[in-house]
C-alpha cells in the first residue's frame, strides 16, 4: 500500500483528494492536515467520508509526513516549496497541487507569484504532471508539479494542433470559463453567492498567473519554440467546471478530426468527441476526463477546439491521483475510472 499524506485537507481540493483516496484500492491514507481545524475527526467536517476515513486533521508539524510515500500538498502557493527538501531529503515524494514547481525559471516565478523561490534547486529536477506529455518523467519524479487547472484544458486542447505543427504559433487564443470552486474554499465576497450567480464576468485579463504556465508548456510541446498566447479567464455561476474555447490559424491543410482522434486514442482520460458534437461541463462532472471537440467553422483557416474538464478532478486532485499511480508503478487509471455524475 502507498503511504499517503495529505498538507491542506480541509480545502476543496483537498477534500477531493480524499474522496479519490479513500476510495482508491492501492493507498493508506496516513496523515490529513488542517491549521484551523487541528483535532477534529476529517469526517466531522466531511460527512460524504463517514465510514471510509477514520482520521483527524492534526497540525502540519505534528503530522507524520516523513513516513509517508507520498505527500500531496494541497496549499495556497508558495507552502510546498518551504517543506519540499526536508521531505525529498527523508525519501519521501511530493505532488504539489499549487503552482510551486510548475514554472521552471524562479525569476519567472518571482515575477508572478510576488516571493522569492525557496527551493529554486528543486526546480531543476520538478517534473510537470501532464501525463499526455510526460509520462516517463513522472514515473521517475521525486517532486511533481500537477498542473493548473485552465493550463490542463488549454494545454490538452492545444497539443494535437503545436504537436503536428499544422497552426501559425505566435497568435494563439485561449477564452476560458471555471466554475467558483476554481477560487477554493477560503471566504471572499467576491465568492458569494449573491455576487456571483445569475452573473458573467471575465478577469485577470491583463495577465493571470497561468499564462507563463500555459505558454512554457506549449512552447515545450513545440520543441522550445515561442508561443504567442492571449488567454482570458472568466468566472462562470457553476461550482465545478471548466470550458476552454480555443483559437488558432491554421498553416497548412490537415484532417483535424483525425489528428485529434489518432493523438488521443491511447489516452484514457481525453476523449474526443465526434465531429459536430461540443462538449458540456456536466459530461465531466467528478470525473477526470476531459472531453474535446475540433472544428473548422465555415470551412475557414481558423481552427476552434472547445475542451471541457471538472476544475477540481483532471485539473487538480484526480490528475495528482494519476500522476501518483504513473509514480507509483500502479495502473494509471486505478481509482479514477468512475463516471461523471449527471445531472
Ligand atoms: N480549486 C481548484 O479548482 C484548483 C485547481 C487546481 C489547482 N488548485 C490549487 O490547489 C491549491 C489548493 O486549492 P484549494 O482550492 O483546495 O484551496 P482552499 O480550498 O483554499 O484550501 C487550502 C487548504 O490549505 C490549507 N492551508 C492554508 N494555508 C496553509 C499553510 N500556510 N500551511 C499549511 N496548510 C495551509 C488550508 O487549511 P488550514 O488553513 O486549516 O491549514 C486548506 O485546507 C492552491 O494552490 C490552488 O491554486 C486549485
């Protein structure tokens, strides 16, 4: 069994971790931390895990996170990279849910996340957890960066079309939609009910943190040329839920339905819809797929890819859950074959 520690499981990304964990048939879920809720039985707070979780937060510091396997860091930026060494240094592996390790230049980093990197000589061997990518690195991370959640349905959209090199890459257009959950659990106003529902607004539009992430990632995938990305967040009146609306140019003819069809046949968690088909929010709902369609409108050379992922599953907790398996030698989809809810 994975011996596993969980930093921050009283958030929503958290408490999606233990959902999956709880349920997965490989893992012993060894420690849960809270700060604020130190003490309290973790099904207390989440009765959805009565009978399955038989645990208490206990604080960061006492937690016995040196003896577990894995330590999934589900924090605010800027916690993992404080305890990465220690942890690395015991043998002890680390998924970090935040965006830590994501960015592979700590003056980027900087730049976007306001502090200094604490642990800028991690960053060098911090694998990035998109699995249709970098699968054999993963096998083999100590520390593992898991992906944002628009980067994940931008990135996967993308990567059929910069793969191939059929598109123009210095124009690219990402308009993306999440639901409210993308914000965690933490109290804002601007979080409220009553300011966020029956209502439509994008933001970050003049730069949001996971531009860097998203335009490294593609340039990565393009063989480390230049990618010119407008990418444009918007917060929609749904608790779970992304939808990404993606533009390009073409550059030379190609079936697209078939790239994206051959590119994905052997990933379980992407599935690509027939042509004429868009995806919905709701087809993913709990689950850790994500779910793409292609299209040509008009026949014109703009190609649009629409891709769809549940914000808290394939873009946060159930994506660590199949980096972990691939860490692990486990099957890659153990745990996470459950089918999204509907309605
Ligand atoms: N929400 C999403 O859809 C999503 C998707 C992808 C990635 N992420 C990333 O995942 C991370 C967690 O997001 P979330 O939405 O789950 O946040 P959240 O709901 O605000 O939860 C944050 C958790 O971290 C704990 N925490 C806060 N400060 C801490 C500290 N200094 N030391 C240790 N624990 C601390 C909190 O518990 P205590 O304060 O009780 O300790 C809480 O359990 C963030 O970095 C976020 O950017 C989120």
């Amino acid at each position: 069994m994975i011996k596993v520690g969980v930093v921050g499981g009283t958030g929503y990304t958290g408490v999606e971790l233990l959902r999956l964990l709880a349920a997965h048939p490989a893992v012993k879920l060894t420690a849960i931390t809270s700060r604020s809720e130190a003490g309290l039985r973790v099904d207390d707070m989440f009765p959805s895990l009565r009978g399955r979780v038989d645990l208490r937060f206990v604080t960061p510091q006492e937690a016995a996170l040196e003896s577990c396997d894995v330590v999934f860091f589900a924090t605010p930026n800027g916690i993992a990279m404080q305890q990465a060494a220690a942890l690395v240094a015991a043998g002890v592996r680390i998924i970090d849910l935040a965006a830590d390790f994501r960015l592979r230049d700590p003056a980027e980093w900087e730049q976007w996340y306001k502090i200094p990197h604490a642990a800028p000589e991690l960053l060098a061997e911090a694998v990035y957890g998109l699995a249709e990518v970098n699968r054999e690195q993963i096998k083999t991370a100590r520390v593992l960066a898991n992906p944002g959640c628009y980067p994940t349905a931008v990135q996967l959209g993308f990567l059929p079309l910069v793969e191939a090199g059929v598109i123009t890459l210095d124009h690219l257009i990402a308009d993306a939609k999440s639901g409210v959950s993308g914000a965690g659990k933490k109290a804002e106003v601007g979080n409220l009910y009553s300011e966020v529902t029956d209502s439509f607004k994008a933001y970050g539009v003049a730069g949001h943190r996971h531009l860097p992430e998203i335009r490294q990632g593609l340039a990565r995938i393009a063989g480390g040329k230049a990618v010119g990305l407008t990418f444009v967040p918007h917060l929609t009146p749904m608790i779970r839920g992304i939808h990404a609306t993606l533009y390009a140019r073409l550059s030379r003819e190609v079936d697209l339905q078939e790239l994206f069809e051959t590119r994905y046949q052997n990933e379980y968690f992407v599935d690509v819809l027939p042509a004429g088909r868009v995806p919905e929010t709701r087809s993913v709902r709990a689950s850790n797929m994500c779910r793409i369609a292609v299209c040509r409108p008009q026949g014109d050379d703009t190609v649009v890819v629409l891709a769809v992922i549940d914000n808290l599953v394939k873009g946060a907790a159930g994506q660590a859950v199949q980096n972990m398996n691939i860490m692990f030698g486990e099957e890659e989809t153990l745990g996470l074959t459950a089918l999204p809810v509907s309605p």
